[in-house]
C-alpha cells in the first residue's frame, strides 16, 4: 500500500501516541498523569469532543483539562453536546476555544450567556443532538473524544451501563477515523457484566478517582404537581390522547407531563383508555412512569439514558425496558431521538416561551440554554411513510396539499399560560429573536420548535388546534384564544374566538368533557415519591434528595 | 383505585368539612365579620378574612364540641392578634360550656409581625386550656400537617390533654434551620429530611410517648382517634407535672447522648429500620413498642 | 399593596342560594380568597372589591372579573378578594368555586 502522500490521520495519531510514550502503560493512564497526557495527545487547532451529555459527564477529564494552559491548549474547536459544568466554562475563559458547536447549556445557561455578551464565546452553532451527531461524521469529526464510561476491564472494553446516552456516538466517528478515544472509568474490573464499546475503539483509559458526575434529572416529585397542571392533563387526555388514539408517544419531561403519567391508572382507566393509548415509549425510565407500568398499560419502553434510582426496577422488568445479556438496563440517545423522530405518533411537552405565530423557545439575554432533544421530537417527520390512526387523523385536519404527506405527527405544547413569578409564557416576540442573540448564532435565532410543526396547544384554558387553522391569521386568534389573561391573550377579538370554538379549532375543558372543578390532586395515581416506592413494591431506589422517611 | 384526600393535603375548611358531622359545622366570627389583622397592611401583606384560623361549633358523632382549623398556607399558619384572640377566646368558651374542644395544628408559633400580641394570645390560650383541663373538658390537639407544631404552638399543643398525630406531622420549638444554626451542619442538617421528621415527626413522637395516637393521613382515621378522646380529660395537677419531668429526665439520661434517630428506634424495639422508616403512620405503630 | 374597585353588569343571581356567602381559596405565595356574598345591592350588578400584594396587573384582574361576571349570573352579589400573586386562572378557579359553594351548598 502506497502511504507515502495518504494516511496522515493515522501516521499524525501514531506520533501523538508517541509522545505519550511512558506516561501510560498500554492503555492504561494513572490519575496524577491524565494533564499530562492530555498535553500530549491534543494538538492546538484539534476538533475535540468532550463528552459532555445530558445527564453523564467525562468530569474528571473535563477538570483536568482545564487545569492546562492557553499555550498547551488553543484554538481548540470545541463539539460536546451539554456545556454543564464550571470546568466547561473555564475552557472559554481561559481562551482555548477556538469555535463551539454545542447543543444544550442547561446548568451553565446563564454563564454562556454572560460569556456571550463579553464575546468570549465563538459559537458555530446550536444544535439538536442528532443533527451534531450527524455531523460527526461529516465536517465536526472529532480528532480526540474525552468519554466516560461506567467501568473497563483490563483489555480495554467499556461497560456503559444504564447511562449508555451518546457515547457509542461518539466514539465510532472518532475511532474509525483514526482519532484518539480517552475513557474515564468509576472502575477497572476483571471482568464486565457485558461489553457495549470493544477495546479496538479505545485508545486510553484512566480510573477517575471520583465517579462520573451523574444527575437525575428526569425525576419528578408528585407532591409538587398542582391541582392547574391535573386540570390540563385531563384535558390533554380527553382531548389529544383518547382522541387521535395516541399509541406511541415521547413526554418532554415536566411536571404538566407527569401527571398525565399518574392520571392513567385512575382518570384514565376511568375512561376506558387502558390498551388504546399509551402502549409504546421513548422517554427514559421515569420514576413517575411506574404506576402506569405496574397497571399494565406500558408495551415497551426506549430511551435516550437511564434514571438515578430506576436501576433495580427497570432490571426487573426486562419485559418493558431494553436490558441487555447482563440484564442490566441498556439506553441510546442517538437512536431514542431517531426513533422520537420517525417512530411516534405523538411528542408532548412544555416551553418557557411561545409566540403568536407558535414558535417557541426556552432562550433569553440573560440564559441562553439550548434545545436539547426537543426539536427532534417536536418536528413534522416529512420523511416517514408508515401509516398509523393517529397520524392519518392528524394529517387529515390539517387538510395537506398534492405535494404534502397525508399524514402529520402530533407535535403538542402542553404550557400554563403564565410562569412563576407572573411571567406570561405567550409573547408577541420571543427573546430568541433579540438581535444581539441572532448576531451571536451568525442570524438563526434559537427557535426550539416551530409554529408550523405544531399540531395542538393545550393551556389551562383549553385546546387550540393549530393544524385545522387555515391562515397565519387564525393560527394567532387561535393562540390568542388559549392565552388566557397575557398581554398576548388580552388582544384576542370576541367574535373571532367564539368562530373558532364553533368551528372547534378551540377547545375548552368543558367541550373536551372536563370539569375544571373535577381537576384534583387526589386523581394522581400517588402523591409523594413515597407512593412511587410502594408502586414500584420496593425496588425504586429515590435519590437522597426526594427521601423524607 | 384512587384513595380519598390526603389530610396533610387539605385546606383548613376541608378538613372542617371532612371531619365533623355533615352540616353540624357553624362558623363563629366567620369571613364576613371582616374581623382581620390590623398590622399586616403597613407591612405590605394582604389579610385573610379568617386571619389564618376558622374556629366555630360542631358535632362529631353527635357529640358537640368546639373546634378550631389553622391555616398553615397564611403567613405560616403563625399566631397574630386576632388569631390568638379567636383561639383564647374558643377555649374560654369550651371551659364555660363544658365542651371538649379540638385544635388542627399548622403552625410555625408567634407571628413575627405581631410579636407581643402573638406572645400574649398564646399565653392566654394556654391559661384557657388550664382552665378547661381544670374543669376536666377535654382538649385535643391534631397535628398532621407539614409545617407543624412550631415555637408557642408547639408548647401549647402539649399543654393540651391529647395529641393524635400523623407520619406528617412535627412537633418541636425550634425549627430545623434554627437547630442547624446553633449546633452546626454535622451535628444537625436541616436539608435531611429524613433527620427532621425521625427527630421530631409523628413516628418518633408516638414512640417516645409525645403523641398519643399515631394515625392515618386521612380525616376519617383522625376524626376516629378524636372520638375516642372525647370523653377522657385530667386537671393539670402538681403531681402530675413531677411525674412527668421524672420521665423526661428518664428520657435524657437514656438518649441524651444518641447522635443517630436510628438508634432510638432501635433501642425502643424497632428491628427493621428501613421498612418502619417507609411505613404508614399505623403500620409504624404496629412495629414498634412503644414506651416512655 | 394595590387596591381597586369596579362593577359589572351581570344577570341577576338565580332565586335561592344554599348559603349567604361562600368563601374559597386561601391567601398565601401565589394565592387569593374569594368571598362571594349575596344581597343588598343592584340584582344586575357583580360588585368586586379587589386588593393585592402585587400591583400593576389591573388589566388582567379587570378581564377575568368581567368574563366571569359575564359567563355566570352573579348579579346582586358583592366579590372580595385578598390576592398574594395568585396567576389569573386560580382567580376563575376560585371564583367558580365561591360561585358553586353558594348555589349549591359545600359537598
């Protein structure tokens, strides 16, 4: 083979691990050494993929980065998924960064913002999860990927466990383009309970001295759920779920959606609803998910991660939840938000902001977090070309041209009207469009989902169905109609309202069959965490943090 | 499928509601009286046409009593002037007619923003209750809630005859933030809560003889332990008072130096801490021996 | 504190009512009491005496007050209100529920 003028990549990665040399024996590099072989192994102008994820993070790797110099780490062009912790943050202070590209900024929303405004943060763009995954493997290809895995055996294989999330997704770009893949492990065994990434695609592993930074994010307490949010998933049963026979469905997790959750063994049941709706999952292994499962509505469940404190549950019921040989609970999120995308025929969830035309977002000046998964979801999938109730229903309100799919995904914004603190959630104009924002995203202000993907809102004061509308115009008398008392809701026109209700493009409860007054806590399946472990007959371990006995 | 309402849950006139005798619950100084706090304005918080408490006579099982509901939700279900006022002066009626009478607890103590008037009403509340003890008409303290029985209310409450309390409830004086303060983070971490309600919740309580019943989370299983209360009362007596700080020197010497809530339950008969630690309020009751 | 006062047109309240007043809700962080008492007053007319602790969302305490006024007949009745912040839908919450306490006596 002639390698002479091709083969740069792996006769470049061969010096790098040159240079590394002693510092690691084989694979295998101690704590006290990973800064330096970090120095080593990235070179100034690199593409370098920090995994930092929705839930899991290489922090270990992700501090001792930070601890290097501008002069050994610069013009670094940055691609992770979540910008989450300080050490993140340090990398742009310290001036490394050369280029960002990243898709959510959830915890640190409000440090990127301030380090927009001081222009120490060169973002490329805001992505979705798949759409940067995507481009792993055309024009972002990592060249060093930082990862963390829960466990490696002595050769080199990776244990994710149940927080598998994007890391095969980053590897196998990484590893077959002759980059460096460098795991941080909680431990190093003899032997793992199965192997999820082969040794062939992993370069370095370190045994972090502290275990991988990991939150449950997903767990939402049903003492905190309010009598308004009970009031709107009945109506959002009532009116979406029994409606379209929603059967397979992704919850953008929330509290409005986790009491639609405990409302389907008791409301729900009530209905009649149990095997119409609600059979089949993308969502991870909420814990407020477990009466429903417990009450045999739930086929199967996938998902983008795991759960803090859903490991001994989800293990015992290997009939619902994808475990694998060791059956231990397996996640993928590249594939869970592929499978949200065409897979579904429903995608619900909230939104900190929604305008008259029904786009949303959850950026501000002062926080500028991202979108995370929910565009991928929340989306018309014009690719999909399999047939089911919901979606031939769906698609025939919305009356679709010649050149249209006939049918449409259910893309539902289930939000109250205002926030805390008396903030309207309905705005004339989002904040995403603020010119100073649009001038730090190069023009594309951050809009989550648009108001032409949107099928329904829902809001405490009922349905809009946006998919029936026939003009820009009534799409925003709808909106206006749902929004309440808001500034934006004040400006609706009496008749124009009372039109559309006849016409029901809007909803109120009583018109879906629901009684505000009805709307009550008591419904709920359980009302404290301490119901979910009597649920889950004892195998639902809370986080220290929801545990009061 | 679904239980009924959770009492720690439900608002002071649900509980009314839920508890008494249907349609025998007749408000004294009800709502439209206007009969509210004369500070709280030109501190900026709006009244409550109750002022936090809704007192009135009723019957429970066809027996009359007086009965009387905080509103923890209102600055805290905290003791102002007329609060007080309402409190002092149902006792006062209770010893007059000679009429157990029932207070729901939810509250933090004194209401700040009306310190000496709150300090005095409590005092006089309690010297009602004397009075009532005096006369052997019962009286009965609930406390089922989360927020309660805190600073003055908290030794009012053991002023009365009885306490029927729930897993929910807390009883103590100073709140877990205060304790933190004082004898630092390790000694005491408020943000446990798991630590706050074994040191001072409903379970530990009834185990060490601080509550008299421990009950479910509903108004059914409460208005029971309340029936069952009615008719039994004992005069606040000298010999009675000396029996009972003999106990808690008892109590001192045995536990004084415990450092972990586990320990005492341990040490009273509990064997299977974290199935007792999840337990129900009767469950609890069952598993352990309960002793002074 | 802001405090106001308005009327509104209402139909007249339906001839019997189970009580004289009704109370519902209760002030805390993010809350409001209603008290809703019949006589005395013009039987077309809903009289409203509104006082809270935030101030500047008259506009929005005006509609809600004037679209419930509008959709129930409460005329000949006087609405009180303590508010501590509560969001407009507990305040038709909590007026539909002073409303249905009165008509029909609590359950």
């Amino acid at each position: 083979m002639n390698t002479a003028k091709s083969a740069l990549r792996r006769q470049n990665k061969a010096q790098r691990l040159e240079r590394v040399g002693k510092l690691a024996r084989g694979k295998f590099v101690s704590p006290d050494k990973v800064s330096q072989v970090l120095k080593r192994i990235i070179e100034p102008g690199d593409i370098l993929c920090l995994e930092g994820d929705n839930q899991k993070q290489a922090d270990f790797l992700a501090n001792q980065l930070a601890t290097l110099d501008k002069k050994d780490l610069h013009d670094i062009h940055l691609v992770m998924s979540c910008i989450t912790l300080p050490a993140h943050i340090q990398l742009f202070k310290k001036g490394m960064i050369r280029q960002v590209d990243f898709c959510y900024a959830g915890p640190q929303g409000t440090a990127v913002a301030d380090l927009v405004k001081a222009k120490k943060f060169p973002v490329g763009a805001i992505h979705t999860y798949n759409e940067l995954y995507a481009r792993y493997y055309i024009d972002l290809t990592p060249r060093v990927a930082l990862i963390a895995a829960a466990q490696a055996d002595r050769k080199g294989n990776l244990f994710l466990a149940a927080n598998t999330e994007e890391t095969p997704a980053i590897v196998e770009p990484t590893a077959f383009s002759d980059g460096i893949v460098f795991a941080q492990v909680n431990e190093i065994v003899d032997r793992l309970p199965r192997i999820d990434i082969p040794a062939d695609q992993v370069d370095f592993v370190v045994e972090a001295p502290y275990p991988m930074h990991l939150q449950a994010l997903f767990t939402r307490d049903p003492a905190a759920i309010t009598d308004v949010q009970v009031l709107m998933a009945m109506v959002a049963l009532r009116g979406i779920y029994e409606k379209y026979e929603v059967q397979s469905l992704n919850h953008g997790v929330g509290f409005n959606t986790a009491a639609i959750e405990l409302l389907l063994p008791t409301y729900g049941e009530r209905l009649g609803l149990k095997g119409k709706i609600c059979k089949y999952w993308m969502v991870n292994p909420l814990p407020t998910m477990i009466p429903a499962i417990e009450s045999g509505w739930v086929e199967s469940v996938f998902a983008v991660g795991g759960e803090v404190g859903m490991e001994r549950y989800t293990a015992a019921h290997s009939d619902v939840f994808f475990t694998g040989r060791d059956g231990s609970f397996h996640s993928n999120r590249a594939m869970g938000q592929l499978a949200g995308h065409y897979a579904i025929d429903m995608f619900i969830g909230a939104s900190l902001q929604i305008d008259i035309n029904g786009n949303s977002s959850t950026v501000s000046k002062n926080r500028i977090t991202g979108f995370g998964g929910a565009p991928n979801m929340g989306c018309q999938p014009t690719g999909r070309r399999h047939p089911t109730k919901a979606w031939l229903k769906a698609g025939a309100e919305a009356n679709p041209g010649p050149g249209s799919p006939p049918g449409r995904k259910l893309v539902v914004q289930l939000v109250e009207t205002f926030q805390a603190g008396r903030v309207p959630t309905f705005v004339e104009e989002l904040d995403a469009q603020d010119p100073s924002i649009r001038k730090a995203l190069h023009g594309v202000a951050p809009v989550m989902i648009y108001g032409d993907d949107v099928t329904h809102i829902v809001t405490e004061e009922g349905i809009a169905n946006l998919a029936a509308c026939r003009s820009i115009a009534e799409r925003q008398a709808a909106i206006r109609a749902v929004a309440g008392y808001t500034p934006v809701g004040l400006k609706r026109k009496k008749r124009e309202t009372e039109d559309l209700r006849a016409r029901g493009i809007v909803q109120l409860p009583e018109d879906v069959g629901v009684r505000p007054s009805e709307a009550s806590r008591s419904l709920l399946a359980t009302q404290d965490i301490k119901g979910l472990v009597r649920w889950s007959k004892g195998l639902y371990d809370p986080p220290a943090q929801f545990v009061d006995w | 499928m679904t239980r009924g309402p959770l009492f720690h849950e439900q608002t002071a006139r649900r509980r009314i509601a839920a508890l008494l005798d249907p349609r025998s619950f007749d408000e004294l100084l009800p709502p439209p009286e206007r009969i509210t706090s004369p500070y709280l304005a030109q501190l900026g918080i709006p009244v409550s046409f109750d002022d936090g408490v809704v007192i009135g006579r009723a019957k429970i099982g066809g027996k009359k009593i007086y009965i009387a509901a905080q509103v923890g939700q209102f600055v805290g279900g905290a003791v102002g002037e007329i609060h007080g006022a309402k409190l002092t002066g149902l006792f006062k009626a209770a010893a007059r007619d000679k009429v157990p009478c029932v207070l729901i607890i939810e509250s933090g103590g004194v209401r700040l923003h009306e310190g000496s008037a709150g300090e005095i009403a409590i005092a006089e509340t309690m010297r009602a209750i004397f009075e009532c003890r005096a006369k052997k008409v019962p009286t009965i303290a609930v406390i089922a809630s989360d927020i309660g029985a805190y600073g003055g209310i908290g030794i009012l409450s053991t002023c009365c005859d009885f306490r029927v309390m729930t897993e929910h409830g807390r009883l103590g004086i100073s709140g877990p933030i205060v304790i933190e303060k004082w004898m630092g983070k390790k000694a005491y971490d408020s943000a446990n809560r798991a630590l706050v309600w074994k040191t001072s919740g409903g379970k530990t309580k009834y185990l060490l003889g601080d509550a008299d019943a421990l009950v479910h989370d509903s108004a059914a299983a409460i208005r029971d332990a309340i029936a069952k209360l009615l008719g039994k009362s004992s005069p606040v007596s000298l010999a009675a008072i000396k029996a009972r700080q003999k106990e808690l020197e008892k109590r001192l010497k045995r536990f004084g130096e415990t450092a972990d809530p586990d320990a005492v339950w341990k040490a009273m008969g509990v064997r299977d801490i974290a199935a007792a630690s999840l337990a129900s309020g009767p469950e609890f009751a069952a598993m352990a021996k309960r002793g002074k | 504190m802001e405090k106001f006062a308005k009327a509104f047109p209402s139909k007249p309240l339906t001839a019997k009512t189970a009580k004289p007043w009704a109370l519902a809700g209760v002030v805390g962080s993010g809350n409001l009491e209603v008290l809703l008492e019949r006589g005395g007053r013009p039987s077309d007319t809903m009289e409203c005496h509104v006082e809270t602790s935030i101030p500047g969302y008259k506009a929005s305490w005006l509609a809600a007050l004037a679209d419930f006024a509008h959709h129930y007949p409460a005329g000949g009745t006087k609405v009180t209100i303590n508010d501590q912040g509560a969001p407009p839908v507990l305040v038709t919450l909590r007026l539909r529920q002073a409303y249905d306490h009165l008509i029909k006596g609590d359950k």
